[in-house]
C-alpha cells in the first residue's frame, strides 16, 4: 500500500471521494471496502491500476510520462515543460486524479501510483536519470574524480556534492555546447542518435577503448554509459539538454478528427433489420449442419479451410460468414468438442436457444462476439488465420473491437466514417495502450464482422451497434459462461427486439412450385423451407424452389405427406401443383428399402443355420434367414460373436469379405462424463453437469455496489471513527471472544485492523470465511465470503480461527 496515496485519500472530502470510486468501479466491488487503507490498497493494486490506464485518452498518458521526467512535477512546471497553458493541461491532470493514478503531496508535487511509474522504461524516449548511473556500485571514486576534471570541475569534494555539480553541468544546454567544441569530429552525430532515437543502442563495444573515438570522449565525459560492451545508454538529463530548451514533448488534448459523410438513417435501420434475422437464421442452420456431420479438427488444432468451405455451401453463407458463426457459435457454447463423435457438434444449451424467442437468440450470439478474443475476419500477410486456432493477441483483440465500436458510438446522428485511417488514429487518441500494429490490423476486421451481424450498415452503427458499445465495462471475458450484464442489457434488449420485428412468418406459395418470402424470414420459417425446398435467392426477398429431390429430402427425415403439408399450409396457401408434387413423391417414396445389416453369418450346413436361427435365445439378434447357408444379424460383429458363444456354438470372426479368419482384442471404451468444451488458445475442458445447470439459469445477477458517494461518506466517517478507537481492538476482542485463544484473537484482530481472510466456527457448527472486519459492541461485522455480503458474528460465539489463503 501506498502511505503517501494513503495520505492524500484522507485530505479529500466527500464529493471529491465519491468521483474516485465512481470512475473506479474496481474498487467498490464486492466485498467493497470499509477503511480507508483498504480502500488505497485496492486502488494502488498493479492490476487495477493497468485496467485504470488502458481507459484513459492519450493526453493523460502524456502527462504521466511527463510527471516521470520533470522533476519534482508541479502543475507550473509541467505547464512550462510541455510548453501550453495551465489551464489546458488541468481536466487531463483532474482525469488522472479522478482514477488516482496520480494525487498532489503536501508539496503540490504530483506523485504516480507505482504501477504507473513502472510501465515507461524510457518515458517519452529518454533513459535513466543522471545519479542512477553516478550512483552506481560499478562507478568508483577515481572515476567519479576523472570525470570531474573531464568537466572542468574541482575533483576534490564528497560523492554527493561531486555526482551534483556533474548533473548541473550536463544538463545545462549552454554548458553542454561548450564543451561539446572541443569534441572529435562525429560526437555530435552520435549524440544525437542516442538523444531522439534512444536512450539505449547498439555499439561498437571496441571504439569505446580507443582513444580519440567519438564514443570514448563521450563516455569519459559522462555523457554515454555502457551496461555491457555493446550497448550503451545515455543519461535523462543530458538527451534532455541536447534536445534543447525549445524542446517541448507533444500534447494533443484534442483527438484526431474522423473524417464522415452525412447517411440516411432509415436505410441503415432498414439494413439492420435484415442483417439481425439473417445472422440467427445462418446460425441454427450451421448448427443444424454440424448435428448431420461433426465438423473435425485439424491435428494442429481447429477447422481446416475445406470443412469450412463444405459447411458454407451446405449451408449457404458465404466462407466470411462462416468462419465468424463457427467462432461465435462456440463461444457461446452453442457448439463444442464430442469425443465420441470425433468433432464439433451442437450443445444441450443449443436446443434451449433454438426454443427461446428470436431477440433472446440474437443477444446471446452478440455476447460472445462482444466478449471473444479472437478476429475471424484478420489477415495477416493476405491469409486468414486458423478458425478456433489458437490467438496469440488473446484480450487485446477484444479491446481492439470494443475501442472501435465505442469511437463509432460517438459519432453524431446520420453520419457515418469515410475514411478508415482517420479512424484508427481516433481510436488509437481514446485507447493509446493498444498496439498500433494490431489496430491497424484489427480494425476492418471489426468492421467486416460488424457489419455481418448487423450492427454496421453503411459504415455508421445501428441501433444494436450502440446499445453494445456502451457495455464495454461489463463485457466480461471469453471464458465466461453466463454474461447477464451484457444479454440482459435493457437497451440492447429493446434494440435486438426491434432489430427483429419486421421478419417474416409466412411465405407465399407460387404454382410454379417456388415460395417467396417478401423479407427476412424468421429462423422457424427459414428452416422449414429448407428442409422441404432448395433455396434460389437471398436478401430483401428470398425465393425457395420445390423439386423432387428436396420433397424427398424431407420426407427421408421421416415426414409423411399429411404432416408435410400442414406444416407448409400453416405458413401459408398451397397450391394444388405443390400438393401434386408431395403426394406423388410420397407415393413413390420406400418402393425400394436398403437394410442396414449389422453382420453375415455363413456355415457349410444349412441345417446348422436354421438351427441358429430358430434359436430362442438368439432372437435379439433379429436374424434372418437369406440363403441356406447365409444368415444376417441386425447386430454388430462382437455383439453376434458374444451371443452365439453363450449359447454354445463355436464361431470365429473373418476379415471382411476375404475369409481369411483374425483374431481380435476386446477393445474397452474410456467412459465419457460429459462434452468436452474448446476453449481459447485450442485447449479443450470438460463441460461439468454443474456448468450445464449453471447455463440453464435464465440469468445470475452480481451483488448490487454501494452508491459511490454514499459509500464516500461512510468510509471517511469509519476513518474519524477508527483514529478515535485506534488500540480498541485488542482489548474487546480479548474481553468478548473469551472461547478463543490468545494467538486466534491476535488473528482476528488482523480481520478487523488489516482485513485479512479468516476462516471461523460458531458455537452452532457453522463455518464461514470472513474479511474486512469492524467491532460492532459485542459483534463482528464482517464480510462472509458464503453469503456474499456483511453479516454480524457474536464475538462470544465463535469458537475458532483459522488462516485462510
């Protein structure tokens, strides 16, 4: 914990607290603090302060990295170092001081949390300060003295005040040009390099040794150090003063312009409201598809580009729109891993999808691309990645996708971007963490996937575009099974129900057999029609054709004419030729069968065939009587074999269809508990009875925070409240919690003072884990881990303590 972040935490008032935990959410998370240590350690925490910083704009960057190189950093002296107006530069610093990534000492110095400090190596190109290399244990007093007399200064005088007069020398432009005249010829060169290209490059570790070199004066003079024999560095102050005093690091307090052209806002909700069905209707019939034939995996991991060119026109997406439901499909948990069937196929959760209302459907597959950590639709050097192949980018793609949604979401009303690198730079102004490459590189694929789930249309965001822009906080990760806080959304709820209102239930049946569906079909419609007719035409209006070989389709998944029909009439008026096509198909259908055959037995003697056959206990074979010496088995070959041995014949199995007679290894089957699940990165995990159940639940809602104001309040009163009390604990733990020991009082007492974990049993038998504890009279209010909120525990009841880690 921070004492000086600590200290200023209680300096501020309550308004002032409120706008912290209001712009840190992290810290008010459950179980939310109720001290104010706790409270700093919450908000200096290194990861915390990392997701703090990736959330703020590019001119709060820019002065963090300014604070690291001025030294003691007020606002005026920032001001002049970056060379703009005070009052410029002060909302940016309020930014950084809302989300106390960084405070004023009693000084008025401003001081950064360390994780921040800890993330520029070389702040706005420049290395360390001059008294980290002076400073040094490698550095010995003869070459301090050297130096000193180098620089024309007095070698005699203690190391601090020796390594000062250096650093005032060195860092003084005036003093640095004059003693640069007398330089070989080339040092200023080489400096210069090391002054904006550095602070550390590679050498020449040789002419470092070899006197009247550029890199040897520069090194006896204290400008350039070598960590190891090829590498040198060069000192802050001295690329500072080489830079110049007009130097002035860049501040852009203003993002970067997107270039947009006015659009028609009706044809962009009109495109929406195709795309949104389309995207359900696809998904169901890719699903579909893979319950008829498990999609494999490569041996490197993930689909191969074959199968998933064969499920793009088995299907009829196109190969862009396949790769991107594939992926969603499985981050959703619609499709997973089957052992036994050798691929990918549909989840339990997919059958309760498919029965849930269009809207339902359509939000669950936005979550997971909103969440995925994956680009389905990135190149890189021209090729598209592996589909469910491993990401090296992992989350940062994903904050590369809510980034560009966010910046489109702020772009005013009936207008859309016309220039994509105008674009990203904008992006890259609010979220300057990302890495510029990947931006780059992500940045058309978010907009291609976008616009096929129907939340771009005509490079402007749809209604569904921006009621998922503003969940970026509560996006949650792809490993999540259950994201409420996104599918439950209101606004998005009542987007995804918009999105899907104009589709279409019924169908108009032409007497050319052909039935047209005047917009977007519903997912049901759709999928009846393709199970019944091949689909011709897709867009504003789709046409599906009736031929012979699609009724028949229909009727091999086991309809009869009669059911046919009034599946068809209830979406709409047959036709008396459609009705002739069914009924003669029909007629026709099963005049000829093919029996499956499990196995053949054959023997010499027809009489010892006709024996098995009649033999009552092989009757569940279902063997049937072909030829005198030819009988077959509805079973499979083991199966056969096992029966006929029970019942004392002596039979021996044969290499299919050569005679020859092989023996066989009874081959026993590993159990299989449950589906097994791909997760990111191509690892696979094994979908548990407790997942599924967790899945069913329509939805699992967080603990409700405190009012970030309210909660301000509360934690500067507890704080007046415990400097009044301070050394109190002790002593009531000791006089009320009498059935303990004395070293599990002291452990409680760190429950309450430091708000460690514990875990503790009450006279009754109950067992909680607790943290964040306060004295309440003879009670223990506590954070119980069990209840997920604070509870009061009887100090005179409890009767054990223990760590908990």
């Amino acid at each position: 914990m921070d004492d000086h972040l600590l200290g200023w935490l209680r300096t501020l008032d309550e308004d002032r607290l409120g706008r912290i935990l209001a712009t840190r959410p992290d810290a008010i998370a459950a179980p939310w603090p109720r001290r104010l240590d706790t409270l700093a350690q919450r908000l200096g925490n290194g990861f915390a302060v990392m997701e703090a910083l990736r959330g703020l704009p590019l001119p709060c960057l820019e002065l963090a990295q300014a604070c690291l190189v001025v030294r003691h950093a007020t606002p005026e002296r920032l001001a002049a170092f970056l060379g703009v107006p005070a009052e410029e530069m002060t909302p940016w610093l309020d930014l950084l001081h809302d989300h106390a990534l960084a405070w004023p000492d009693g000084e008025g110095v401003i001081r950064l949390a360390e994780a921040v400090s800890r993330w520029w190596t070389a702040p706005l190109g420049l290395g360390e300060p001059l008294d980290h290399y002076l400073n040094s244990w490698t550095i010995s007093a003869d070459t301090l003295r050297s130096l000193a007399r180098n620089l024309g200064l007095p070698p005699h005088g203690n190391k601090r005040r020796t390594i000062s007069r250096a650093s005032e020398v060195l860092g003084d432009r005036a003093r640095l040009d004059a003693l640069l005249r007398h330089a070989p010829e080339g040092t200023v060169k080489l400096l210069d390099g090391f002054a904006w290209d550095g602070p550390v490059r590679d050498v020449d570790g040789g002419r470092f040794v070899l006197p009247g070199t550029p890199e040897k004066w520069s090194a006896d003079h204290g400008l350039l150090y070598r960590p190891s024999w090829h590498v040198a560095e060069m000192p802050r102050e001295v690329a500072l003063g080489l830079r110049g005093p007009g130097y002035h690091p860049p501040f852009t307090p203003e993002p970067p312009e997107v270039v947009t052209i006015p659009i028609d806002p009706e044809e962009v909700d009109h495109l929406m409201t195709l795309a949104a069905p389309h995207v359900v209707e696809r998904c169901a019939a890719l699903l579909d598809n893979t319950s008829k034939a498990p999609l494999p995996l490569l041996k490197t991991g993930g689909v191969g580009v074959r199968e998933v060119r064969r499920v793009a026109k088995e299907t009829g997406c196109d190969e862009d729109e396949t790769r991107l439901l594939l992926e969603v499909c499985t981050v959703a948990r619609l499709l997973a891993w089957d052992e036994p069937s050798g691929g990918m196929i549909p989840t339990e959760r997919f059958d309760r999808w498919r029965l849930d209302e269009g809207s339902a459907r359509l939000r669950v597959l936005l979550s997971a691309w909103w969440r995925m950590e994956r680009s389905s639709l990135r190149k890189i050097d021209g090729k598209y990645g592996t589909v469910l192949g491993d990401e090296q980018s992992g989350a940062a793609v994903a904050r590369v996708r809510r980034a560009v949604l966010s910046v489109l979401s702020h772009l005013p009303s009936g207008t859309a971007f016309a220039d994509r690198a105008s674009l990203v730079r904008n992006v890259h102004w609010h979220s300057p963490l990302l890495d510029q490459s990947l931006l780059a590189e992500c940045t058309s694929a978010v907009l291609d996937e976008a616009r096929l789930l129907g939340l771009l249309a005509n490079d402007s965001l749809t209604d569904l575009g921006r009621a998922l822009a503003g969940l970026a906080a509560k996006a949650g990760d792809e490993s999540d099974d259950a994201v409420p806080l996104v599918e439950h959304d209101p606004m998005l709820m009542e987007a995804s129900t918009r999105a899907l209102a104009s589709v279409r239930r019924s169908a108009l049946f032409g007497p050319d057999l052909t039935a047209v569906v005047t917009g977007p079909p519903s997912a049901e419609l759709a999928a009846l029609l393709d199970r019944v007719a091949e689909r011709e035409s897709r867009g504003a209006a789709s046409v599906w054709r009736f031929t012979t070989e699609s009724v028949r389709r229909a009727l091999d998944h086991g309809y009869d004419a009669d059911e046919l029909l009034t599946e068809l009439s209830g979406v709409g008026t047959i036709p008396q030729p459609l009705e002739y096509l069914v009924r003669d198909v029909a007629r026709r259908h099963g005049e000829v069968t093919v029996t499956m055959v499990g196995c053949v037995v054959q023997a010499s003697d027809p009489a010892l065939l006709a024996e098995i056959a009649g033999h009552r206990r092989l009757t569940r074979l279902g063997l049937r009587l072909l030829a005198p010496t030819v009988l077959v088995s509805s079973a499979g070959p083991e199966r056969t074999l096992g029966a006929l041995r029970e019942a004392g014949y002596s039979p021996v199995p044969v290499v299919d269809g050569g005679g020859e007679i092989t023996i066989r290894r009874t081959r026993v089957e590993e159990p299989q508990n449950g589906k097994l699940i791909l997760l990111p990165g191509g690892q696979v995990a094994e979908l548990s009875e407790f997942a599924a159940e967790f899945e069913a639940m329509p939805h699992n809602l967080a603990e409700p925070v405190p009012d970030p104001h309210e909660h301000a309040a509360r934690l500067i009163a507890a704080d007046r409240a415990a400097n009044e009390r301070s050394g109190r604990t002790w002593a009531v733990i000791g006089r009320m919690a009498t059935r303990l020991p004395t070293a599990q009082q002291s452990l409680l007492g760190f429950v309450v003072d430091r708000g460690v974990r514990a875990g503790i049993t009450l006279t009754d038998g109950l067992t909680a884990t607790i943290s964040h504890g306060e004295l309440k009279g003879g009670a223990l209010d506590a954070w119980c881990e069990e209840a997920g909120d604070y509870l009061e525990f009887p100090l005179a009841e409890i009767v054990e303590v223990t760590g908990a880690y």
